[in-house]
C-alpha cells in the first residue's frame, strides 16, 4: 500500500508533470503514478474534476493534497531537505529563479512545447522564445558561475529542485535545437543524462500511439 497518488498526463508532452515526477522521484515518495492523458479540445475532464486547480501534476500523499509544480517541490524537500541548496544564499537563488521559471517564459512554451518524440529544429524561433532563450542562458550561467562549481548542475554536483524545474526547458532545448552557449548545452546534456530524467524520457517513447495529441505533433 502506497502513501498516495502522483497524477501526471503523458511523459511525452506534460512538461509541468515532468518538473513535480522529478521533485516526488528525487525526494524518494512511495506513491502510485496515474497518467491521465490530456484530450483536445482540452481542458481535460478527468483532470479539469480532480485537481484542484484543474492541472497536472497534482499529488496526493498521506493526507496532503498539493498542486502546483512549484509548491510539489517545496512539499518534496520537507521529506528530502538537499532537493534546495544547503547554504542560504544559494538556496535564496535556487528559489527566485524555480519562481521565476515557474512564473514565466510563456513565450518559450507557446512556441516550442514540449515533444520528446520529435525534432522541430529549426522552428519555434519566434522573438519573444528567443527573448525568453537569451534570459534563460543568462540566469543559467549566472547560477553556475556563483554556485555551479564542482558538478554539472545548476548548483553543482547535486540535482536540486532548480535543476528540476527547468528539466523541461532543457528537453524544449534538445527538441526544437535553437542556438545555445556551449555552457548551455554542456548543462542540458548533463540534465539529459541525469538517471531520472533518462527514466522520464524512456516511458514516454513507451507511450502507446493512442495517447499522441495531433495539436502537439504537428506545426501550428
Ligand atoms: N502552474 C502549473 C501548470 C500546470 C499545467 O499547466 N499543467 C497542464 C499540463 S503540462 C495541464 O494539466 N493541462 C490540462 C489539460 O491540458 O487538460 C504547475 O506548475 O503545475
């Protein structure tokens, strides 16, 4: 018997999924995975009656309803404290740019969703995703100039919450290609590479043909 439910919708495409499956995975939460495949039209109805903000992911666990990437994270690091930096300016950092991605870059997302049985290169390059592209790089290598050193992640060695709330970003990166800093692209290698997100990658090429959504296929 498990302690509660994680509902996520298709590996394939639910890039907020992915960030709180990463937080709950790293965390090490024994809970039952639910995909709920996303239908369009959406909203999806399964998901539109069940979470409380009608979205994925949404976790359930010993009593606790929590909803919103962001704030899964925050619950996962009470039963795992290093998914945030120890040190308390690094973690004031991790913070503000997990916030900042939460919050933002919604031109990036419009234009290059999240697909990780396509390669979209070279399109998706619209002003406001290559604004929102510049920005991300930036804030990247700030993060790893400051607190990077000693590992391959955004806070070095240890795959952090920050790390997991741009995991989809990265998988954006790797399927529509847009130009990248070498240090960028070391760095989403390196999320790639990571067993988790390896593991997240492998079961969505293992999603059955009925779960593909034609919207998120094909060029707009
Ligand atoms: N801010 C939310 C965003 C969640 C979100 O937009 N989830 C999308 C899927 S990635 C969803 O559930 N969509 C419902 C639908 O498409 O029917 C979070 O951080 O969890």
């Amino acid at each position: 018997m498990s302690d509660g439910t994680l509902y996520i919708g298709q590996k394939r495409y639910s890039s907020w999924s992915l960030r709180g499956w990463l937080a709950v995975r790293l965390a090490g939460l024994d809970v039952e995975e639910m995909m709920i495949p996303f239908v369009r039209p959406g909203p999806t109805p399964a998901i539109a009656t069940l979470s409380p903000n009608g979205l994925v992911p949404y976790l359930e666990h010993q009593g606790a309803k929590v909803w919103e990437s962001l704030a899964i994270c925050d619950y996962c690091a009470e039963f795992e404290p290093a998914l945030w930096p120890a040190d308390r300016i690094a973690r004031a950092h991790a913070r503000s740019i997990s916030a900042e991605m939460h919050a933002g870059y919604r031109d990036l997302r419009m234009a290059m969703w999240m697909n990780l049985g396509r390669d979209f290169s070279p399109h998706g390059r619209t002003p406001g995703a290559l604004a929102n592209i510049a920005r991300i790089e930036a804030l990247w290598a700030d993060t790893r100039a400051r607190f990077g050193a000693g590992g391959p992640f955004l806070f070095g060695a240890q795959f952090t919450a920050a790390d997991a709330m741009f995991a989809p970003v990265v998988a954006r990166f790797l399927g529509w290609g847009p130009e990248l800093t070498a240090e960028s692209k070391a760095y989403c290698d390196a999320v790639r590479a990571h067993p988790l997100v390896a593991e997240w990658y492998d079961g969505a090429a293992a999603e059955p043909d009925s779960m593909l959504v034609e919207d998120y296929e094909t060029l707009k």
